[in-house]
C-alpha cells in the first residue's frame, strides 16, 4: 500500500513539475510579447508558438516516465475515459496541474514582476480595474470574439489536439513516430494550434494553463480582473478543453482506432 501511495505521489509530483515547465517557458515567451516594445516576436509570432510547443516537448521529456505527462486536465479525462487511466487518480491529476500552472506562473512573476510594474506604470494601466499586463498569464477572448465563440473555439482546438495525442500515442498506429520523438510532435502539435489560431483567445486548450496562473493573478493583486474576470470569462477555458478533449477521444477512438491492424508496433497488446 505504501508503495502505491508513493508512486502515486511522485506521479502528482511530476504532473505538477510538468505544468510548472509549460507555463514557465510559454508564459515568459508571452511577456516577451507583450511588455517590450519594440517586441522581438509581434512581427514573427511562430516564435512564440513555438517556444510554447517546445515547453510541451521538454515537459514530457523530463516527466514522461513517471506520470505519462498529461500535463493537462482534458487529457487525464480522455485517458481516463478510453485508455484505462484508473478514475481515481483523475482529480488528484487535476489538482497536481493546477498547482503547477500556479507555481509557474508565480516563477514568471519572479522573473518579470519588474517588468510588468514598469508596464502598467507607463500605459497608465491598474492591475485590479485594467488587468494590466494579465494577457502574460492567462487567455482573453479577441478581436470579435464574444464568450459563447470562445467556447466552441476552445472545444474545436482541444478537441484537435486530443487527437493528435491520441493518434501519436497509440501503439496500433503503425504511422505514429517511433521511439521517443513522440514527444517532438506533441510539442509541434501544440506550436501548429497557437499558430493557425492563437488570436481568437490565445489557445487555452488546457484548464490548468488557465486556471493556475488565474488563481496566482487573482491572489497577487489582478483580483476581479482574473477571477471571476469581465464577462464571467474564466470558465471558457476550463470547460471548452474538457468537452473538446472527450470529442477528440471519442473521434478517434470510434472511427480510426477500429480500423486499424490488431497489433501494431508492438510485438504483445496493452491497453490503448
């Protein structure tokens, strides 16, 4: 019992270490963006997708062997639904990812926290009536982009990108990379998504992205303006990438995965 205890515990550990990563890297990339001007990436924003798929790529490379990485809580549910992932573990999972995503931030803040002041303080901006510099941290909605667009967006990319995990990880999917490039192309899935559609609210496509450096703005003096934020804004990144996760899965899982060799790349079947 204790080892299962343990090894549950380094699992959490890792999915809090994951997001931690993810955040850190894409939400530096992201005051990079917006805090400097001129910025070294408003005119080449491939940059900052990539940077963000790259931090996905290092975050399953460092924590892939304990946990599997889901590093997102629309993954854990679809794992949990069609992979044999134990329901258990799901909302310890969720809990481990929201920390990560709000130590991460808290880590950005360390780094930019000058910065961001020095932001605010020249654009005349308030931190709890303006949201100032708050797009370095979590998703807003664009340009023409009401709260309900948010959502089907959320739910359309997310869904997208759960089947491109599902697809890359699947031990039947004799197209799938080999070894550990899966990885890459995860990473490279996530940059692709930020760059076809980053603008429409900045690509959530992950609760605890979201909702963890929601909770540190929320605690360290954004207030309103991150939670419950304008508009009541802050359950579209939460709930869109969960409904959007289940429609990737569920994509996959009943209209490719059945057509597909009974063994693929390995030798003996295991649960997919």
């Amino acid at each position: 019992m204790d080892k299962v205890k343990n090894s549950l515990w380094g699992e959490l550990i890792a999915e809090c270490l994951a997001v931690l990563i993810i955040i850190l890297v894409g939400d530096s990339v992201a005051a990079m963006y917006s805090l400097y001007d001129p910025s070294p990436y408003q005119l080449s924003y491939w940059g900052v997708a990539i940077t963000w798929g790259l931090g996905v790529t290092l975050a399953i490379y460092v924590t892939g062997a304990v946990s599997g990485t889901h590093a997102n809580p629309a993954v854990t549910l679809a794992l949990a639904c069609y992979r044999g992932f134990a329901w258990r573990k799901v909302l310890p999972y969720w809990v481990a990812q929201v920390v990560g995503g709000f130590l991460g931030a808290c880590l950005v803040y360390a780094l930019y926290g000058s910065v961001i002041v020095h932001y605010a303080v020249s654009h005349h901006l308030d931190f709890a009536n303006d949201g100032a510099a708050s797009g370095v941290f979590f998703t807003h909605p664009g340009d023409f982009v009401t709260p309900l667009h948010a959502l089907l967006n959320e739910t359309i990319l997310t869904a997208f990108l759960v089947l491109g995990i599902f697809a890359v990880t699947c031990q039947y999917n004799t197209a799938a990379p080999q070894a550990n490039s899966g990885a890459l192309i995860i990473g490279l899935l996530v940059a692709i998504i930020g760059a076809s559609s980053g603008y429409l609210e900045g690509w959530a496509i992950n609760p605890a992205r979201d909702f963890g450096p929601r909770l540190f703005c929320f605690v360290a003096g954004w207030g309103r303006t991150a939670l419950p934020s304008p508009q009541n804004y802050w359950w579209v990144p939460v709930v869109g990438p969960l409904m959007g996760g289940l429609i990737g899965a569920t994509i996959y899982q009943t209209l490719l995965r059945p057509f597909m060799p009974a063994l693929g790349r390995h030798s003996t079947p295991a649960a997919d």
